[in-house]
C-alpha cells in the first residue's frame, strides 16, 4: 500500500541551505534562511534565554505531562503584551500553548473549519506554509492582491474581501513584519480594516509571528489591538521563535477571542480535542523559559533590550538599502519603509540565479531576501551584485 505514494517536491529551500553550504567562495552571502543574523552572521542564544534556562536546570522540580492546553503560566505572561491592558477583554480572550506559530495556524484553521468556516481569504504573496495548511485541513482559499507595485499596502484589496464577505468566510491577515514582503498596514490603514471587519460576517484570523522586530512590542501591535475592539469573535496565532530566537524549540499559543466568556468553554474543549489529536502536547521547555523572563523584570528588561538590538541592526540595514535608492532597474526606497526579516526584490528567475552563480548571494526563487543577512560589511557587495545583474 505504501508504494502508492508518490513523492513530494523538495523543499525549495532546504535545497538552497545545501547549495550555500557547498560554496566555498569567503565572501558568500546567505538571505534564504529565515532567522536573524548577527553583523557576524551568527544567530545566538538570547542572553534572556540562557537565564531562564538556568533557572529551569535549577528550579525545575517534574517533567511530567501538561496536558494538550500546555504551560498556561506561558499563555497567559505574553497576553499582556500582546493584547494590551485589557488582555482578557473582560474575560472574552482565552489561549493554549502550541508548538510554533505553525501549530498555532494549523489549530486556528482547524477549528475554524469546525465552527463552518468554508473559505478563507488571504493576501498574496504570503508566507508558503499557509496554503500549505489551508490545504492540507481541506479549506478552500481565495487570494487577493496584499501590495501594490510601489511597495505598499492594497488596502483597497482587503477592505474589497471583508466588505463583501459572506458567512462562512474568514480573513487570514499579518499582524505585523508581513512575511515575505515586509509590507504592512498603516495605523490608519488597520483603523479602516477594524471598521470593516465590525460590520463584516468574515472572522478574523490573525497571524503574528514577529511582533517586536517591526517598531516595538506596542507599536507593532497597534492593528490586532484595533481589529479587537471592533470585532465580537476572533482567533489569533502567535509565535515565540522569532523575537526570543527559539526556532528549534517550536514556541507558540493560539489565542480565541469569543464574543462571550460564557462561549469560551466550548470553544476551547474543541481546541483542546484537536490538539490532543494532533502533539497530544506541546513541547515545553522554551514555554517554560519564555514565561520565566515574563514574570521577571529584570529578565524581561534584557530580553527588550535584545529584541530592540535585533531591530535596531535590521531599521541600519533597511535605511542603508533605502539611501542606495535606483539600482540597475531596482528602486530600493520602499525597503526603507518595510519592516521586519523580510522583503522580496522584483527579480526573474535568471538574474536570481545570476546572483547566486556569478556573485555568491544566495536568495529564494520569489525574490524574498532575508534583510538580516546583510550588514554593513556585505551590503556594498550585494548593491553591487544587483547593479551588474539588473542593469
């Protein structure tokens, strides 16, 4: 029976991390990998982090299980800085530990299927595991235009889909560092779509992965915390690997916002079904550091300071991208109001392969670059390296 499968395409970019690996150029740049980079091109441990592990070695007293809801001690530390002051919304908001942000979609998605949601509408390019999941749960999805050509928002695009939405439908939107393009919405821009999604039948499913890499943990919260206020029911997916640097230990929560507190228990028994169906139980050592560093303020002040070190370097790079401005026939500008890991550069398929053959920079098929990959000691060489495959 299992000779019938047929196999699958290889991941397009663990492919590209072997081709990297293989060159033995010195001056080699990497922008396909999607982690933070230090100027040294290294990606550490959190100082945070190593505290709170410390403390766990040391104060950590059982292993035994949690249960499919996971650390809730966890869940609820980040609602505060997720959610704001009101982080409950009179008791409204609820959540359980998932394994990454990929955990967190795929349960949202699920459940959301289960509730009879039939169609979810997403804005393209978008991060690829998306339509992977919506997929693979078997929902259909409907794209629509995310950015325009100049490198903005289509906010026309999305207020299009939530005005004219129908029951059944949801909208799977970006909190923030909008994967791969780095395009967000304005402030104004999320006012207008929480007016909309007020009077639309589309739920909510907001997606944050990179909270705190943008402009600040408030900053860039400012539109999930616009599209709560206006909307009675929402699900919201949250990662943990990106702005604590725990990739490896699959750090996530799903959050429900239910239009009662009375509507919670239900909703979350669901969740709680699926979920066990699916890990049984999320991993919990990098919950167990991440709640840690929350519930201390000295650990947490570290952690801060890091994330704004980390946003900090990426804004110098962007702002350098920026002040290059027309490159061969690249206009680099817009990087410069982008936010987050990500952009993608307008390239074909031959000067991305250009790039790789003739200077060593080695960047996804979509044109999507890791911004975190440069640093002032490459990025001559890479503006270069565009000039000569696109001029």
């Amino acid at each position: 029976m299992l000779d019938r499968l047929q196999p699958q395409s290889p991941d397009a970019l663990l492919a590209l991390i072997k081709l990297y690996a293989a060159d033995d150029r010195s001056d080699k740049i990497d922008l396909g990998v999607g982690v933070y980079r230090t100027n040294d091109g290294d990606t550490p441990v959190f100082a945070a982090i190593k505290q709170a592990e410390q403390k766990l070695v040391e104060e950590q007293d059982s292993k035994s299980y949690l249960g499919p809801e996971g650390d809730l001690g966890f869940v609820h530390a980040l609602m505060p800085y997720i959610f704001g002051k009101d982080a409950t919304k009179g008791g409204r908001i609820e959540g359980m530990q998932t394994p990454g942000g990929t955990g967190a979609v795929r349960l949202a998605v699920a459940v959301a299927k289960q509730a009879g949601v039939r169609t979810v509408h997403m804005g393209v390019p978008s991060w690829p595991n998306h339509s992977q999941i919506l997929n693979d749960v078997d929902i259909a999805f409907t794209p629509f235009d995310h950015a325009n050509a100049d490198g903005t928002a289509n906010v026309d695009a999305v207020l299009d889909v939530i005005r004219n939405a129908q029951d059944g439908d949801a909208v799977l939107l970006h909190g923030c560092c909008h994967n791969p393009t780095g395009i967000d919405y304005s402030n104004a821009d999320w006012e207008a779509i929480a007016e909309a999604l007020a009077g639309s039948a589309a739920l909510p499913i907001l997606d944050i992965a990179y909270q705190g890499l943008g402009h600040g943990m408030d900053e860039d919260a400012y539109g999930i915390r616009k599209v709560l206020d206006a909307v009675p029911e929402a699900l919201i997916a949250y990662s943990c690997d990106k702005n604590f640097g725990m990739y490896r230990d699959r750090v996530g929560a799903l959050y429900v916002m239910a239009q009662t507190s009375d509507q919670l228990p239900p909703i979350l028994s669901n969740l709680n079904a699926l979920a066990r169906a699916s890990w049984s139980m999320p991993p919990d050592h990098g919950a167990a550091a991440v709640r840690l560093i929350l519930r201390d303020s000295d650990m947490t002040q570290v952690w801060l300071d890091e994330l704004e070190t980390m946003r900090n370097r990426m804004r110098e790079v962007r702002d350098a991208l920026a002040k290059a401005g027309d490159v061969g026939s690249l206009d680099l500008r817009p990087l410069g109001q982008q936010n987050g890991l990500f952009s993608v550069l307008p390239l074909s398929k031959d000067q991305i392969q250009a790039l790789r053959g003739d200077h060593g920079i080695y960047m996804a098929g979509s044109g999507r670059i890791n911004i975190a990959g440069l640093h002032m000691g490459n990025i001559e060489k890479f503006i270069g390296a565009l000039e000569a495959v696109t001029g």
